[in-house]
C-alpha cells in the first residue's frame, strides 16, 4: 500500500493530568489530552486501590488490604485546576492539574481517600460546631545548585540574590495557580529558604499546600536546581519544617480562638481545642511527622518541636501562638493564629490537617483542660517540672508514634478502618526498608524523595 502524499506534522498535545495526593505526601495520577476533558469530569479516570499503600520506596505494601483487586475514580474537583503555560524554560510545557477526591465507580466516597477525609471533618465542624477552618502550611526547603556553591549568612540579602530569579519566577508561579503567595525568604540553613503563602478556606489549605510543593519543584526543574523538602537533607544541615496555621471562625466569619481576657489570648473553645491537639500529639506525629527522618528533626533545639506543650511565641513549642502586630491596626482577633510545628513534608497535607482537627474537635466535645502551657523552653525544665506543666515528651521514632497512634482511642476510631490499615502496613514496609540506613544515609535517601 502507497503513503498518502500528504502529512499532518505531528505537535506536542497540550495534556491535563488528574491528580490525588496519597497517604505518603505523593501527588500522583493520569494524564490526557487537555481538550478532552470533558469526558473527564463527571467520572473522572481510573485508579488502582493499591495504589494507596505505595511507601516512599516505591513499593507496594505487602499485606495491604487491598491486593490486585478493585478499581476506582479520581473524580476532579475543577475549582482546584492549577495552570501554568509558560515557565523560565520555553520548551517545558504547561503544568496544568486538578486535585481529585478518590471516589468507588458507582461514585460512592472511597474510605481511604485523605481529601475526602479532610472534607468530611471540616463538615462536622460547619455541621456539629458550627466552625469553619481557615489554614495555611508554611514550607522550609532546600534548593541547590548542580555546581557547588559557596556558603551565604543566613538570612542575608546575599542568600536571596543566590536565588532571587528562581524567586520572582516561583511567586509568579504560584500567584498564576492561584496559590496567594506572601514571602520567599533565606533561612538559617544553608540553601535553606521558606515559602509563605495566605491562608485558605477548608480544603483548598491542604490543596494550596500541594501546589506550593508541586509549582516549586516544576520551577527548580525548569530552571535546573534542586528542590528537597526533605525534614533534613543531610545530617548537619538545618531542619526543614512545615508550619500548619490555623484558626477557627464561626460561620458569619467571626474568629472564635481569641480571648483578650487570657494571659495567651486564648478563648476557651480555643483552649478546649488546643488542650485535645497536645493530648493526642504524640499519636499525630505518626501522620505530621511520618518517616524514619522526620525524627532527625523532632528534636530538642531544632526549633521544631519535641515535647507536647503550647507556647506564647516560643518556637520550640509543639503549639505556637502566633505574634500578633497592634502596629498594623488590624484587629487582633482577626490575626490570632495557631501554629503547629510537629509537621513536615514527608506528611500528606490533607491527612495530617484532617487528623489534626480530629484531635482539636475531640479536646472541644470532652472540653478537656488545657494544661501543658508554657514560656519556657520545654527540654530546659527537669522531668518533676515538666510533669507539674502536663507536658509529655513526643515520640522519638516513627515506630513509637505508630505505636500511640495504635493506642490513641478517639483519635484513632474517627480515623477509616481501611485507610489507617492501608498506612499501618505501608509504614511496617517502610520501617523495614530503611532499617539498615544510618542517620546520614537517611537524611540523603528522603532528600531525593520528598
Ligand atoms: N527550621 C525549623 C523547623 O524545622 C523552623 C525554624 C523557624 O522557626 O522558621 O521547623
Ligand atoms: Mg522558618
């Protein structure tokens, strides 16, 4: 048979990818040409159960309860589509997702989809208290260069004029997918810098932390550099956090936390709440901070957190309460925050916030006492002071946070039987895997994944 005589040139078609972001912090997903997608939305594409229980080591866990059976529908929520056409690479193409809830194939909630688990909280708190949650998770990094470079002060202008074109390109970036960014500021670490963004209603929060990852390793590989979210990329590098801020307001828009009358400006359902999330912070860790290296960092002077204990603007408190700037004349009721410390990159954002508000939720409806408040540094008191406060060291490996979490009670009953089984098993898998790892092979390993 002849050719035909004429040829269409053939173009890279512009793709969109539906995408979730798993149990371990990974967004992943199908893609498909991007004037098709109105097939895509009411049904959404395929997904594989067991796709759940991948661990960062790109295996699937053994005794998942999944195994080679079911499928299922990423179906996309359109509100949260990012695009990006152009980048500071003019060949790359255009980034272009949309978070997705995982759904059964009849359209059936799937029981072990983080988003929808973080939807459905959010809705006992607008049903059952009558809260809505406005959040936004603030991201350290690690960004190099493939060419060494020498060390810059922390801090320092030097530090930011490094990287200030990656900068403008990442703001822009993230202001076009709808991120709302604040700052990219140098950091103490080397190479470290730290990306703030405004916060966001419900879901979008965890959606909004997604795509600061995501927008910001798109633009590092545009531009040929090395974006590590890793809790510590190495073992003497300073640690990179993620710092969730919360507050709460009532469903007119009026913030609830705050209470001029108490020496921590705390209301007391801001009590009730903060005193649920320091009960159950030891079991949290092993959603916030939930692999092997994110215990590298949970330490003592890390300003990250190691005990369970609420601070007035003390960053070595598990539960900071924000600065608030009278200078600003905004109300301060209006700035009142909460931040907690106790997170890193390795979490999904949507599982470690829904866990969160569980804990918070559990603290109002018990209206449990907030005790472990304090000005001081928590590994500076000695054990008999620290017990007269109520505050309780965090767990100081994963394997101990698995285990509170596995004896949490509440917490761990309002948690999906097959999602936290799904996690259980992956997180054995990954314990495993990494066992033989020293500290400093631990550090690297996770750099390159997270
Ligand atoms: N790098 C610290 C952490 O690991 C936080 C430092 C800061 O307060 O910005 O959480
Ligand atoms: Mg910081």
């Amino acid at each position: 048979m002849s050719r035909p005589d004429t040829t269409t040139p053939v173009a890279p078609l512009p793709l969109t990818t539906l995408v979730c972001t798993d149990l371990i912090g990974v967004t992943r997903g199908r893609s498909f040409p991007s004037d098709e997608l109105s097939h895509y939305v009411s049904a959404g594409c395929g997904w594989v159960p067991a796709n759940s229980a991948l661990t960062p080591q790109d295996s699937i866990a053994a005794s998942n309860p999944w195994g080679a059976y079911g499928d299922l529908r990423l179906v996309p929520d359109l509100s949260s589509r990012v695009t990006l056409d152009n980048g500071p690479d003019p060949q790359a193409p255009a980034l272009d997702y949309i978070h997705c809830d995982i759904r059964e194939t009849d359209g059936r909630p799937w029981s072990a989809c983080p988003r929808t688990l973080l939807h459905d909280e959010l809705e006992r708190y607008r049903a059952e208290l009558g809260l809505q949650v406005f959040a936004a998770f603030e991201h350290e990094l690690t960004l190099t260069a493939t060419t060494v470079q020498p060390d810059r002060l922390a801090f320092s202008l030097q530090a930011q004029r490094r990287q200030a074109g990656f900068a403008g390109w990442l703001l822009g970036a993230l202001r076009a997918g709808g991120v709302e960014p604040e700052m990219f500021l140098p950091e103490y670490g080397q190479h470290q810098y730290e990306i703030t963004c405004r916060p966001s209603l419900g879901v979008a929060a965890a959606d909004r932390a997604v795509n600061v990852r995501e927008i910001t390793r798109e633009i590092a590989r545009q531009m040929g550099l090395n974006a590590s979210f890793a809790p510590k990329t190495a073992e003497n590098a300073v640690c990179n956090g993620v710092h969730l801020h919360l507050s709460l307001q009532d469903l007119e828009g009026a913030p609830v936390l705050h209470d001029s009358d108490d020496a921590n400006g705390l209301s007391s359902l801001g009590q009730h709440w903060a005193a649920g999330v320091l009960h159950y912070l030891p079991a949290l860790c092993a959603l916030s901070a939930p692999t092997p290296v994110s215990y590298e960092r949970l330490q003592p002077h890390h300003w990250s957190a190691s005990y369970a204990c609420l601070g007035h603007r003390n960053r070595e408190a598990a539960l900071r309460v924000c600065p608030t700037v009278s200078l600003s004349g905004k109300p301060i009721a209006a700035q009142y925050n909460l931040e907690f410390r106790a997170m890193d990159a390795t979490a999904s954002p949507h599982l470690a916030m829904a866990a969160l508000l569980i804990a918070g939720r559990l603290g109002i409806e018990q209206r449990m006492t907030l005790n472990a408040v304090t000005r001081e540094v928590p590994d500076e008191l000695d054990e008999a002071q620290r017990q007269a406060r109520g505050i309780i060291a965090l767990p100081t490996t994963l394997a101990q946070a698995l285990d509170c979490l596995r004896q949490s009670g509440a917490l761990l009953e309002a948690l999906p039987g097959p999602l936290v089984n799904t996690y259980f098993a992956l997180k054995a898998q990954e314990l495993a895997l990494t066992e033989a790892l020293s500290p400093a092979e631990r550090c690297e390993h996770y750099a390159r994944i997270y």
